[in-house]
C-alpha cells in the first residue's frame, strides 16, 4: 500500500471533515464548554434545591392522645431549632462534661414550620392531597406505650421533607425519653446507651479517593465522547460524501478500495481521539476541581500526581483501542445510508446501545474477568475505572487492548466488502423498510429486504429477552415455549404482510431421502466435535459454564415427553424458521452466499446469550447453513437440529443410563487422547454426511 497515496487520501479527507461545523462544535465545544457548564449548573441546582426546601413553611398537624408531649417537643423543635431541641435531658455527668466544654454556636434555622390545629381538618387525606397540610400524625396508646403514625405525601416534595424533619422530632424525643427513663432508675445513662465507643477510620489515599470520584464518572463520559467524537465524521466520510455525489468521482480515481476505506477510518480515528482526549483533559479538570471543593469541606489532604501516570498512560491507549473500534463500527453502520438524515437514523441504535453496556461502570461489583475483558464497550468502562482505582491485571489489560483492536480489524475488513458491493454503494432504496408501507403498494413476491429483517431481529429479541424471560420465569418449561412461539410469530408477521413469497423465504422445499439421512450423520459428528469445544470453554469459563447448567438442570426437571417437545422439537422449527429461513434466505439475496451464512451463524451464536455456549452454537448454525444452502431445502436442517437437542436431551434425562455406555459425554475435562478420538470420528463422520448429501443447482 503506497504510504504517498495514504497520506493523501487522509489530508483530503481530514479538510472535508473539518469543513462540517458539526464536527468542529462537536469536537471542541462540548467538551470544553458544555461539560463544565453541565457539571457546575447540575451543582448549583441542586444547591439551590436544598436551599429552597429548607426555607418553606411546613404546615403540620398533631392528633395524639399523648398530653401535649410529641407537640411540646415539636414546639421546642420549631423555636429553638434542631440542635437545641435534641438532649434536653442531661445527666449530672453530661451537664459537667458540658461545661468543661466550648459552646457550639446554635445553627440558625431557616424553614417555618406552622402547628394547624387538629379540629380544623376533617379528613386529612383530603387535606394531604390537596396539599392544605404536609404532614398529619395521630397517635394512641397501645400495650403500654404510645404508637405514632406519621401520614404524608411521597409525591409532594414538600410534604416528603416535612415528613423527615418530624421524623428527626421523633428520634429527639425518643432519645429524651430514654434517658429519662435511665435516669429514674438511677443508672448512668452514658454507660448504658453508649456502652462502647466507636468510629469509622477511611484509610483510603488522598489519590484513591479522587481515583474514585474520577472511576464513576470518566469512564462513561470517555466511550461517549469517542462515540459522538467518531459520529459525524463517519457519516460525513460515507452517507455525507454519497449525498453529495463525489463517492462516485472518488472510486474513478486510480487508488484501491483498501487505500480508500483505511484512509477515511483513519481520518475518523484520529478525530475520535483528538475529541477523546480533549473530553479526557475536560473531565480531569472537572474532577479536579469538585476534589479542591471536597477537600476545603473535608479537609482530605493533597495527592500525588504521579502515582495516576500508569493510569493515564492505559487510558490513552484504551482510547487508541476504542476509538479503532467504535470508528470503524459507525463507519459500517454508516455506509449503508444514502444520506445524513438517514445516517442518523441508523447511527442512533448503536448509540443507544453504547449508553446502555456504559453503565456497567456504574454498578457496584462488577469485576473485569477475562470473560468482561473481551466484551465491547463494558471492558473499557471496568478497565479505565479499575486503572483510577489502582487495581491493576496485565492480562485483562492485553486482552482489552487486543480484542478491541480485533474487532476493529473485523469491522473494517466487513467495511471492505461494503465497499466491494456497488449493490450496496449504489442502492436504489428497494432494500429499506417496507414493513412500514402501505400494504396495497407493496409487490407479492421475492424474499423481505434485509432492512425489514433486521428491524424484525430486534424487535424478536426485545420480546424474546423481556416477554420471553417473564415467561420462562413464571410458566417455567411452558414459557420456554411460549418464547419459541414468538421467534416464529414475529417475522412470519412480517413475511405475510409484506406479501412475501413464503416457500422461498424460509426454503420450503422437498429434500431427497439421502439428504434427511446425511445431515443426520453429519450432525452427530458435529455434537462430537463441540463436545470437546464445550469442554474446553467449561475449563475457561466456569462461571458462564455453572449459570448455563443451572438453568439447562431448571428446564429438564418436567415431564420428559414434555421436555422434548419444547427443548428438541420447538426450536428446530421455530429457531431454523427464523434464522436459516427469514435471515438466511434475506441476507443471501442481497449479500454473498458465504457472508450470509457467516452472519447468520453469528446471530445463532449470539441468541443463546452464553460465552460458553456462543462458539458452538455458532459453529452449529454455521453447518445448518451449510446444510440448507447445498440442500436448498430448510428440512434437513430442521431434522439435524432436532437430532442435536434430542441428544443433549436424552443425555440430561437419562443420566444413569447413557453414562454406562458413553461415560465421556459426563466428564468435566477430557484427555489428550480423548478429545482427538473423538474429533477424528467427528470429522469422519461429518464427511460421510456432507458427501450424502446431494447439492442443488444454485442461481447465485
């Protein structure tokens, strides 16, 4: 690759983007301005805040039959305020301890709260909702001692803090009664409330402390900051440049795709970091400062600088990493729009999704295993909040590094392919949504466009991981079917109303005899096969492997006949209709027949939602793929699919029995010698069934 042309195509690239306001303001603006003015606004409202609720009047009401004492104490509360009105009983030993001691200055008491008389409320729910009154306490006598209620109205912010304020009454008063009641027994009423002495030691560093103020806010702030940072040049670079017609001028000209697409990922990238960086020196500066304010309050001591230098040094290349990352991700979501406004649309679910794997550095005791380590987006967030708090694993750090540069490589190679596609270039807008078209203007025939499937994907696994898991959780085994039903409902929905052919959407097609017998042989090599793979990922991940054998153990203990019905029969119809029917069948209309078998394995992988379970099952799908592509027809891969699930089935049911002759499928490790032989007859055995398998002519 002629590093003269790259350099070129960046300069060129670089002017265009920089020529888009948009990006400037984005870049410079937010996160020099707009973030300092967020934090100090936030903070000074909710100074305000406080402020303003300690200055109103509280209207409250006392119906006790308890002689005046809760509303003399109350009293005492409101003329005195809360300092004075707490401890009012004293024992000879505190009134000389007193003495011996400086007089605290009285805290001057800014909200009025206002005694309304009982008589003059008939109902007080009436009165609390029509905010008249803020806080009603009736109280009676009950088994010796007198029962309080406090009512009042959650909804009204007022209401909710006068409530606190007498609940802060009531701890005075119990507090003086208690002594009191010591103190008639003639006992010391320091030795027997507080017989011990206590106090919270924070051993915690100057740089601890503020590594973890900056650990709860930085690492969220610095993946959305890369992700706007990245957005609107990666939109200006593909759907921008298609808009404005030059994407055609620019293939005329003698460089290759390759020098093209890294080019404009370069140019994203480096802008991605450029604003990244920037966002990093904002927020450090905000941090910095909420911790001088702290300390003047607190008195916390300065901090070394230094000691956060290794932390700062993984946080830049966390952001080189994430930012190869999240550009070429945006880039290829972005290539498939023909214009910004469009680009907008398609650009807003990722971001969305960004958001929401973000807030894992918000939650409490969310560890970075090796396992969180490889997952986008959620490693970054726990490393960088990790790195500030001092807690430092070289090996999650090279595979957080190291897996996000691996997914950038596979996104941009996925970019490439976009780029080799004029059928995606130069789209004519037949491949958009039409499931939201009137149904009178739509064509029968053909197989739904790719857009309309992955609208219907998301939508199935929205209800799948909701309704779905409401379901299992509830109805248990039945659930699980009930989720099966709605992996078949939701896209033979779309199929029907978009008037799609449905024989070929989902390969209804007959399959000779020797295919059903093939892909039977083939799939028993294949569980084989991913047995030894399962084994091996158990090993890595135990954790992942013990949360899949909790729920898989939950599922098998119904009734057998049952069990099959739903585990092994359900899924081969309604999980093979879906994924190598409606998926399959829409992606190899449009794409190559290998990249549509890819991703269609992928998405199996994924459904099942198990780092364990993710490769085979993967693999798994990939050989259905296969299966229906030679075949041309979805029943083999139906009855291979059920095979697979039976098997585990039997396996799960009949534990005694299937142990005594094959042991080794219940084995938590496996040999060196175990797992060869038991690849090698895997291998020959899917060789024996792809061989029987007879293959169709294919039109693409």
């Amino acid at each position: 690759m002629s590093t003269r042309i790259l350099k070129t195509l960046v300069k060129k690239e670089m002017l265009d983007v920089f020529r888009d306001k948009k990006t400037v303001f984005i870049m410079l603006v937010i996160p020099i301005i707009l973030y300092p003015l967020i934090f100090l606004g936030a903070m000074q409202l909710m100074t305000f805040i406080s402020s303003s609720m300690e200055k109103n009047n509280y209207k409250i009401v006392v119906a006790a039959e308890d002689e005046g004492r809760f509303l003399h104490k109350l009293e005492d509360f409101r003329q005195n305020g809360r300092e004075s009105a707490e401890g009012v009983v004293q024992t000879d030993s505190e009134a000389s301890g007193a003495e011996t001691q400086e007089t605290a200055e009285e805290e001057e008491q800014s909200y009025e709260i206002t005694i309304v008389d009982s008589d003059s409320i008939t109902d007080y729910v009436t009165a609390l909702n029509e905010e008249e009154i803020d806080v009603y306490i009736s109280g009676r006598p009950q088994d010796g001692r007198m029962q309080y209620d406090v009512y009042y109205l959650s909804s009204a912010d007022n209401s909710s803090y006068a409530a606190g304020l007498i609940m802060d009454v009531f701890d005075a008063l119990k507090e003086d009664l208690s002594k009191q009641m010591i103190a008639d027994e003639g006992l010391d009423v320091q030795a027997v409330l507080e017989p011990i002495a206590y106090a919270r030691q924070d051993i915690a560093s100057s740089e601890q402390s503020i590594g973890s103020i900056m650990g709860s806010i930085l690492p969220f702030m610095l993946v959305i900051s890369l992700l706007m940072g990245t957005m609107y040049p990666a939109i200006d670079t593909t759907a921008g440049e298609r808009e404005r017609g030059t994407l055609e001028t620019i293939l005329t000209l003698p460089v290759t795709n390759r020098q093209l697409i890294v080019s404009k990922f370069i140019t994203v990238a480096l802008i991605g970091i450029i604003s990244a960086l920037l966002n990093i020196l904002s927020m450090g500066a905000i941090t910095f400062y909420m911790y001088k304010m702290l300390d003047m309050q607190t008195d916390m001591g300065s901090f070394d600088l230094a000691k956060f230098f290794p932390a700062i040094l993984v946080c830049i290349l966390a952001v080189f990493a994430f930012s190869l990352f999240i550009s070429a991700v945006a880039m290829c979501v972005t290539s498939f729009a023909k214009s910004y406004k469009e680009a907008n649309n398609y650009i807003t679910p990722l971001m969305l999704v960004v958001m929401f794997v973000g807030y894992v550095g918000f939650i409490p005791n969310i560890e970075l295993t090796q396992t969180m380590a490889m997952v986008p987006v959620a490693n970054i967030c726990l490393l960088v909040k990790n790195m500030l708090l001092f807690k430092v694993d070289y090996a999650a750090i090279a595979i957080v590094l190291l897996s996000n540069v691996a997914y950038a490589v596979i996104a941009i190679l996925f970019l490439s392919k976009i780029y080799d596609s004029e059928a995606i270039l130069f789209s004519d807008g037949k491949a958009g949504l039409q499931l939201f078209e009137k149904r009178s203007d739509l064509k029968p025939g053909g197989v739904p466009t790719v857009s309309d499937v992955w609208f219907v994907v998301a939508v199935t696994m929205l209800l799948v991981l909701y309704a779905g898991s409401m379901l299992q959780i509830r109805y248990g085994l039945m659930g699980v079917f009930g989720t099966q039903l709605i992996l078949l409902a939701v896209p033979l929905f779309l199929v029907i109303y978009t008037k799609r052919d449905v024989k070929e959407t989902y390969g209804f097609a007959h399959a000779k005899a020797t295919d059903y017998v093939g892909g039977a042989v083939l799939i028993a090599g294949a569980y084989l096969i991913n047995l030894v793979i399962a084994v091996g990922l158990m090993s890595l991940f135990p954790e992942s492997a013990g949360n899949v054998e909790t729920v898989f153990e939950d599922i098998m203990s119904g009734n057998v006949p049952a069990v099959f019905l739903v585990i092994a029969l359900a899924p081969a119809v309604c999980e093979e209709m879906l994924f190598r029917g409606v998926i399959m069948h829409s992606l190899k209309a449009k794409y190559r027949v290998s990249s549509a078998i890819a991703i269609t394995a992928i998405l199996f992988g994924l459904y099942h939602m198990s780092l364990v379970k993710f490769i085979p099952t993967g693999l798994l799908g990939m050989l259905l793929c296969l299966v229906v592509w030679k075949t041309g027809s979805i029943y083999p891969a139906m009855l291979m699919h059920f095979i697979n699930n039976a098997i585990s089935v039997f396996i799960s049911c009949y534990p005694e029995q299937v142990g005594k002759v094959l042991p080794v499928l219940y084995q938590d490790t496996l040999s060196v010698l175990e797992a060869l032989s038991l690849c090698v007859v895997g291998l020959v055995l899917i060789g024996i069934g792809w061989v029987s398998i007879k293959e169709v002519r294919h039109g693409n």
